[in-house]
C-alpha cells in the first residue's frame, strides 16, 4: 500500500495550487474530496513502498550473484571433465607383436 506520506504531500500540493487563488466556496471540502480520490486511487494500483522495492532489490542483487558463483563452478567442473575425458588412457597392458 502507498505510503500516506506521499498522498499527504500530494494533497499540500494541491492546496498550494489552490492557495494562490483568493477563498472559494467549498474550498475545505474540495480539498477533502481531492484528498479522499488520492487515496481511493492509489490503494487500486500494485505499487509499493520504496523499502519493500529495496528490500527485494537486495534478494535479486544476492540471488544474482548466487547464480553467477554457481555457473563459474559448473564451469569449471565442466572443464575439468573435458579434460579428463581428452586426456589419453594410459594402457598397463604390453604391447603385443
């Protein structure tokens, strides 16, 4: 859920917007309502906060180089098997004339 912060400094905003115009009517209320349509608004769309988007950020960012740590071993043991598999078979047996 949007943090209220960023509804509330919406909404101061606005009203500076609207400050710079003399008294209407029905200011408060508009102001109210305006406020009112931020939060209804905000709550229908999936966002969320800026510390639950870092937080996951940082499980990427480990799971990333989890990943990396893990391919450059599977690599190496790749290698090291090729190299096992190409290097010739000593045969024990003797040579037969």
């Amino acid at each position: 859920m949007i943090h209220q912060k960023l509804i509330d400094s919406l909404s101061s905003q606005f009203s500076q917007l609207l400050s710079h115009r003399p008294e209407m009517p029905g200011q408060q209320e508009l102001q109210g309502q305006i406020r009112t349509v931020l939060q209804s608004s905000f709550a229908k769309l999936d966002l969320v906060t800026r510390d639950e988007f870092d937080a996951q950020q940082a499980v990427l960012m480990r799971t990333r180089e989890r990943l990396e740590q893990l391919e450059a071993r599977l690599a190496a043991l790749e290698s090291e098997g090729m190299a096992a598999a190409e290097a010739p078979a000593t045969d024990t047996s003797e040579p037969r004339d």
